[in-house]
C-alpha cells in the first residue's frame, strides 16, 4: 500500500505477487495489485482480478476499502454498490456498512434505495441524522421526478408526514432538520405552515447563518403578498443595520405596493405581526431622511442610506411624481456623495447605476464640477495637472470612468481622441509612483488609464484608423509589464490578437489567467473559438482538453460534495449540487468543445496514423446517435467579463446574448452533422456481396444510407436556417461576444464542397448496389459531380491567395480570413479523401471482377465503365491542387520569414522610446504566429497528400 500511495505502481504489483504465493487466498493483497495494473494501464486485467476478489463477496474492511477505490478509478461507481449490498447481507448489524452502502448509492443517484437504506440504518441505530437522510432522499426522488404530479402528491406529502412524526414525538434536535421542515413545506407551496415553523419554537434552532430566521420569514411573506410584515421586517432590519442594501429593496417595494393596494392600519390593534408599517411616500421620505441624519453619526461612513435616497428618487420619477417631496436633485446628491466616496473603487459603480438620472445637457458640466473638487496640481514640466497621492488618483480616475460612461470621449474627434489617449497615459506613468512597493500579484493604482487609453484608440480603430490597433497592443503589454496579474489586459490582449489572427500569444496568456473550474466553461470560449480556426491544431488541442478534463471531472466531483451533504447535514446544497451538474452537463461549450474535439481528432489523425474507421471506433461515434440535448442547451459564457464603460445604447443588451447562442448553437448543429455524416462513412463500407444477396442487404446496410440520407436533409436545413440568420448582418460590440465561423464556412465556398461530398457518398452507394452494368446515368451524375467538387475546391484555394500580412504606408496589416480560409481549405480536403476512399473501396472489387472477366474470356479489350476514368482524373486532379496548395504555404513562409518589421517606419513620433520596445515585441508576437500557423497547417496538407496517393484503383 506504501507503494501505491507514492505513485510506485510496478513495486506494488511485485510485493503483492509475493504475498499472494505465501496466501493464495489473500483478498486484500488481489485488490492492491488491481490497484497498481488499473494505474499502469492494464484495465483489462485490474477488472477480472478486482471481479475474482468481488465473487467471493468480501466483508473484510481493507478489502472493501481498496475495491471502493479501485471502481472509484475506474469511473465504475455503480459497481460498489453491488460490493456493499453483498457484504449488507452477510453483516447485517453492521451500521458502518450500511452506511458506506447509502453513499454508495448516492453517488450513482439511486434515491428510492438511499430511502430505504436511511431507514434500514434508523432501525439498527436509531440516531436521527440517518432518519432524516432517508427524508432528504425522498425529496430528491421528487425532485427528479419526471411527473410533478406525483411529487407533490406523493413523495413530498409522505416526507412531510415522516418529519411531523418526529415533530410530534419532539426528536429534532439540529438546524439541519428544521431546514428540511422548512424546505418541504417550501416545496409543497404551504408557506403560511412554513412561516409557523420559523416563527415557532423549532425556529430557534435556526442560528447558522447570519439572519436566517428573518429571511427565511421575509421570503414567506413575499410568496403570501404580505406586504405589511413585508415593510414592517425590512424598516426593523434596517434601523439595526442601516448598510443592507437587499432590505431598502424589499422597504420601498413594499412600500409602494401597500400605496397602490391603500392599505391603512387596523384601528385597535398592532400594524402587523412584525409591527410598525409605513404606507405612505411621505413616511419613507422621512425614514430615508432619518437614516442618513443617522449615518453622520456612525464611526465609519455608510453608503447605503445615501444611495437609498437616489433608489426613492429613481422610483418616484418612474411612477410620474418628480419633485414634489423635496428630496434634492440627483446631480447635487451625486455631487455629495463623490465628495464623500469618490476615493474609493466603489463609487463609479455605486453611480453608474443612477447617471440616467442625469439630464443630458448637464453631462459636460457634472463633470467639470467633479473635476474641481479634486486636489490635483501641476507640476514643473508637465502642463497636465496630476494627483498628489493615491486618494486623489482614485477620484480623478472615478470622474474619467463617468466621463467614458457618459459618453463624452465617445462624441470626440479623431484628434481629440489621440490627445485624451496621451494624457491618460501620461496618467498611468505617473501612478505607477504609487504602486512601487506593490507585490507583483497585486494591481497597479493607475491600471485603469491604460485600459481606458485603449478603450479610446479601439474606438478609433473600429472607425478604419489601422495604426490604433497595434497602438492598443503596445499600450496593454506595457501595462502587463508593470502589473503582471492584470487580468483585464491579458483578457483584452486575447481578443485584440484573435481579431488579427494571431493565436500563438494567447495560449501563453490563457495560462497565465490560471483559469479554474467553473471558468473554464465561462471564459474557456475565447480559446476553443479561435485555437483551431486560426490553425493552430497542437493548441487547440491542449485547450479542448482542460476544458473537457473540467466537464468530466465534473460529474465526480458533485457526486463528492453531496455525499458531503449528507455527512454535515447540509440538505438544502444538495439540490443545488444538482442543479450546477446539470446546469454543466447540458452547457453549451461543453457540447462544443465534445464536438469540436472529435473533428480535430479525425482531421489529425484519421486515414494518417490510423484508419478513419477506427477513429471513429475509439470515440466510440455512431451516425444515429445524438448527445447533445438542443433542448436544455445552457449558455454559461461570460459575456461581460472584459471590464467596459461604455454607455448603453453601445453596451451588450440581452437581444445581442440571445442572437450570439442562437447563432452558436446553428453552427453546433452544423459541426455535429457534419460529424456524424464522417461517422457514417465506415458503415457503409464494402461488408455485402452485391447482385446475389440483396435481401440480406435490405435489412443491414439499407438502413444506413437511409441515416445519412436524412441527416444530410438536416444538414441542409441547418445551413439554410443559418443563412437566414446571417442576413440579419447583426455587429456584436467588439468587445461582446465573438462571431461564429459560420460566415466564413458559408462565403468561402467550404459549406457547398462538404455538402456535395455527402450527397457524392449517396450517388456511390446506388452504383455500389445497382453493379455496373446498367448504370451509364448514375456513372454519368457521379462523372459530374466530381467535376464540379474540383472546380469547387480550386474556387476554395482561390479564397487562400493573397498576402497574410502586408505592410501598408509603414503600418502592418493583416487578413485572418485568408488564415481561416485555409483552415478551411484544409478540413475540406480531408473530408473529400475520406468519402474517395469510400469511393476506392466500392470501384476496387468491381475493377478486380472485371479483370477475371477479361482473363476468363481471353478478349484483350473489356471496355472500362466510365465511372474508373472519372474517379482516377478526379484522384490525379486533388493531388495536383493539395500540390500548388503546399506551395502556396511554403511560399507564405518565405514572405512571412522575410518580412522585415524593424524597418516600418513607426512614424507617430507620438510613441515615446519605451513604447517602441513594446510595438517591436508585439508585432514579432504576430508575425511569428502566422509563421506557426502556416507551418501547421502545411505539415497536415502534407500528411494528407500522401494519403492522395494510395488512392490509385
């Protein structure tokens, strides 16, 4: 066992073989050498000694203990429970076994056997947490069940009878209990009963969580529209804590639905359960007033009764009433309370959520008035006054977030622009004074200058000024060289060298993000959308990998934390559990990633290293079969996770989030067609003899062209539905989410190739079964169409020409789609040598046949069917056009090699000798990921013209 725990696997197996020669019989010692086989790769026999061990149902605790782990390894879970229902048997007093079975089940969800194996345990040791886990496993049957029908009449109501039994009886002795009172009760939509419960006595057990009695209370009175204890709570609440925002909400919400329902108080008796209520504009009005007169006193300053008093103005202007209860104007409030918070990181977001308060026309002057206020002095050379000391240097940056998010850098020229980007980083510079002892994991004071700076020139480069994007670039690595855990600059570097088609950097600074669990699923998008597209195959690789290495760690991971759960008790995480596996199961970058990855995997490997039927063998793919669940596709992208201040109307709205997954999850089911029509193609290889055996050949085969057949109809209604949406034109802000390559796949011609190869496929299945003999018009059609593939792919190829990077008037500039054109170019192909050599292996026998014909009837001339010399023009023609293609790539190379950069003239004298350095690095980073690039993408042409020339029948 010392062995295995130090990763020595090929000792552990020794020791245990010469343990077993002494003790033939010993379990223990089979398992551990199943242990050490599982980890050295050799599953097969691991499983048939672990099966040895497990037939002679052990009930030894190491052996139990040690199979558990080995099926743990082996992703087979549902394999302990059988070891643990066994060994029930044999022991049954056993409470440690009883309970190991329980959790053996809730790892493989087999909530109706946890019910019954919660109780089995109550009944050998009466102690209450087994009780109730046998309660909470009735919930989850609930929960899962299909019918909510039967949940609510009959899972929930008979959980509800088992925890009144014990409420009855007076057995509940823990919070977790009273949790799944309430829980149930919650479930079963009797509030007012579970408002009695928190209410009550067991309601004192409720002490875990800070406030939990009053929230619990104030979410059963908004369920029963109670809004006099609703208000009455939340006024209680906030005179002890005058700073909790999610009270002032439920305060004015109730407020105001009591005005609108002209609630008044019972004349004799209490205003509510929870006492006094406010139902008048007026009242809040003052209570608002007293909590800020209360605030000046307070030791330290509070923010929320200030900002409550601009929610109360926001509400009174949406309901019409303006200013007729003399609560101030907004822009001096605002103007007071930046006096107050302005040196806090906060106050730009505490604001920017009641600009809209702002009339337009005092825009301008709101900020000069900011600007006052703030210590800021000029010093000898420079004319730009600056701040004296970070508090300062907090303000002034505060007032620049507004001004961006007002919209007043927007409205600016050209020049203009340029002149506010100089000062902002002549901005940063300065701050960096401040941040000198900074650690190199903390932030730099001034690293918003440097990101708004570049805000400002992507402006200025989405209106056609090419040099601005390069200057972003230079900026940003600057800003990464000062503050090198910035992970807005690495997060809007990776996007900018997307956008120019360079993908070699970002790998790099992906990594350095140190991106974990969940974000995989929620940032992972910018790498898997450009790795491959951009041609970079080894990376993209790697990053569908830690992707998927996160989507199927997943699902063991959360069996884990809810048995968890149950050990402490924490019943109402368990459904949340649940809900996060789903939530990831069905997400969109998952099926993604699966998808994208099995075609990468085909497209590197598949008829070079190994044949394409065992490709697909070993992904285990099948044309039939379908993973993806369309229906209950989950978007979890983070779309807002690049910081911006831009206004609303040039922000990302929900109508762009739903176009973005409606537009990725059209290409989704472009990919995975595509995929499973190539999954396809084996099955339909030779395994009949055509002519004699047809009926045979009805049941089997038959029924596979039909499935190709028809996903090709879906196929084609997926390019169509795509099509249309791409007449929609939609321009996702450029920092929102990025496009599909479907406009592309569609454009350059690649989407008409791939479907014409699948219907090619369909033509040379009929000619498989009709024989040669009477089927000139079939030869003929199939004659065509391979005429028409290669005019097609040439068009494809015509799509690649052209320079990748070209220096214009001393500025660089590049084309990505002609990169993603050839990526294109080269998944195409593959697919074309894929269904030829489903074409070679259907005109082989047929041109052997024919060939024992010519011998058996001694005629020197047996005219050749057509259809062999269309097949071997069209060979001869791939091969020719893959040629000129590999020197084409080889001839990029020379030019991006010989691309001389140091010589473009860098002729903004703008750029200071520091910033240089940065522009030097950043086109070297751009021109050398071309270069990467195109090496790969031509080391795969080249695989696959080799396999072009096996193709001779």
């Amino acid at each position: 066992a010392d062995y295995l725990d130090n990763g020595n696997n090929k000792m552990a197996i020794q020791q245990a073989d010469k343990l077993l020669k002494k003790h033939k019989d010993l379990h223990c010692a089979k398992v551990l050498k199943a242990i050490g086989l599982q980890r050295t790769g050799k599953q097969d026999e691991a499983y048939a000694l672990a099966q040895e061990v497990a037939a002679l149902e052990p009930t030894d605790d190491n052996s139990l203990q040690a199979l558990t782990i080995l099926y743990r390894e082996m992703h087979r879970p549902e394999l302990v429970t059988k070891l643990y229902e066994a060994a029930v048997k044999k022991v049954p007093n056993s409470e440690e076994y009883h309970s190991h079975l329980f959790m053996a089940y809730a790892r493989v969800g087999e909530y109706k056997k946890m019910q019954q194996a919660g109780m089995a345990l109550y009944k050998i040791v009466p102690k209450n947490p087994y009780y109730f886990w046998s309660v909470m496993s009735l919930i989850m049957q609930s929960i899962s069940a299909q019918d909510e029908n039967l949940s609510k009449t009959m899972f929930l109501p008979l959980a509800e009878r088992m925890v009144e039994k014990m409420v009855k009886e007076d057995k509940i002795e823990a919070e977790a209990e009273v949790e799944l009172y309430y829980m149930i009760l919650e479930r079963l939509e009797k509030y007012k009963e579970a408002l009695d419960v928190v209410r009550g006595k067991l309601g004192e057990k409720l002490t875990s969580e800070l406030q939990s009695r009053e929230n619990k209370c104030m979410a059963m009175y908004k369920k029963l529209c109670r809004w006099p204890e609703c208000n009455a709570l939340s006024r209680r609440l906030l005179l002890k804590n005058s700073d909790d925002w999610q009270f002032y909400i439920t305060y004015f919400d109730s407020v105001f639905q009591l005005i609108d329902e002209s609630w008044t108080p019972p004349p004799e008796e209490e205003h509510s359960l929870e006492g006094e209520v406010h139902y008048s504009i007026e009242q809040a009005v003052k209570f608002i007033e007293e909590r800020i007169t209360e605030e000046s006193k307070s030791s330290r300053p509070l923010r929320g009764p200030y900002l409550a008093k601009l929610e109360l103005i926001r509400r009174l202007r949406y309901r019409g009433c303006n200013d007729e209860y003399k609560l101030g104007d907004p822009e001096e409030l605002m103007f007071q309370y930046f006096k107050k918070f302005g040196d806090k990181p906060c106050c730009f977001t505490d604001l920017k959520v009641f600009v809209d308060l702002l009339p337009p026309s005092q825009y301008t002057k709101f900020i000069s008035q900011l600007l006052e206020v703030i210590p800021l002095s000029a010093t000898g050379e420079s004319e730009i006054a600056l701040p004296a000391d970070i508090k300062a240097l907090q303000q002034h940056l505060c007032v620049v977030q507004l001004s961006r998010l007002l919209g007043i850098y927007h409205a600016m020229d050209k020049k203009q622009k340029l002149t506010v980007v100089q000062e902002l980083m002549l901005r940063y510079r300065h701050g960096l004074e401040f941040g000198k002892s900074c650690l190199k994991t903390e932030l730099q004071f001034s690293d918003y200058y440097c990101l708004l700076a570049v805000h400002l020139l992507l402006d200025l480069w989405l209106e056609g000024e090419e040099t601005a994007v390069w200057q972003c670039l230079t900026l940003l690595e600057e800003g990464l060289s000062h503050s090198p855990s910035n992970a807005q600059f690495k997060l809007l570097l990776i996007r900018i060298y997307c956008r120019l088609g360079a993908f070699e950097p970002v790998a790099e600074l992906y990594s350095s993000l140190d991106a974990k669990h969940i974000q995989h699923d929620t940032i992972g998008y910018l790498l898997t959308r450009y790795a491959e597209a951009l041609g970079h195959y080894a990376a993209a690789s790697q990053s569908c990998n830690f992707a998927l290495r996160f989507f199927h760690s997943n699902q063991k991971d959360t069996s884990e934390y809810i048995i968890q759960a149950y050990k402490y008790g924490a019943f109402e995480k368990i459904p949340e559990f649940i809900a996060f596996r789903n939530r990831l199961n069905s997400s969109l970058h998952f099926a993604q990633v699966r998808t994208e990855r099995m075609l990468l995997d085909l497209l590197l490997e598949a008829n070079i290293s190994t044949s394409l039927e065992e490709s697909i063998k070993s992904m285990s793919l099948s044309p039939e079969e379908d993973d993806i669940p369309w229906k209950d596709l989950r978007d979890n992208r983070d779309l807002t996770v690049l910081f911006n201040w831009d206004p609303k109307d040039r922000d990302i709205s929900e109508e762009h989030r739903k176009l973005s997954l409606e537009e990725e999850t059209m290409w989704l089911r472009i990919r995975s067609l595509t995929l499973r029509l190539v999954s396809g193609l084996p099955t339909l290889s030779h395994t009949i003899q055509p002519k004699n055996s047809e009926k045979t050949a009805e049941n089997g085969v038959s029924s596979k062209i039909d499935t190709i057949r028809s996903l090709l109809q879906q196929l084609e209604a997926a390019v169509d539905s795509g099509k249309k949406f791409l007449e929609q034109k939609i321009q996702y802000p450029v920092l929102g989410p990025p496009p599909t390559r479907m406009a592309g796949f569609f454009s350059n011609g690649s989407c008409q190739c791939q479907t014409s190869l699948f219907y090619l496929v369909s033509d040379i299945y009929e000619l498989d079964t009709n024989g040669l003999e009477d089927s000139a018009e079939i030869q003929e059609r199939i004659g065509n169409s391979l005429k028409s593939l290669v005019e097609r792919l040439t068009d494809l190829f015509n799509k690649c020409k052209g320079d990748l990077i070209e220096v214009r008037d001393g500025t660089l500039k590049t084309h990505p789609n002609l990169l993603e054109n050839l990526v294109f170019f080269v998944e195409t192909i593959s697919i074309a040598l894929w269904v030829s050599s489903y074409c070679d292996s259907v005109l082989r026998p047929f041109k052997s046949n024919l060939q024992k014909k010519k011998k058996k009837k001694k005629e020197s001339s047996v005219a050749m069917p057509p259809v062999f010399t269309h097949f071997l023009d069209y060979v001869t023609e791939l091969q020719t056009l893959t040629s000129n293609v590999i020197d084409h790539i080889k001839g990029l190379e020379i030019i991006l090699t010989a691309l001389k950069l140091e010589e473009l003239s860098l002729k903004d004298t703008l750029l200071l000798q520091e910033e240089k350095k940065f522009t030097k690095t950043v086109q070297g980073k751009v021109q050398s990921s071309y270069h990467h690039s195109v090496q790969e993408i031509g080391e795969l042409l080249k695989k696959r013209l080799d396999t072009i020339k096996k193709l001779k029948i």
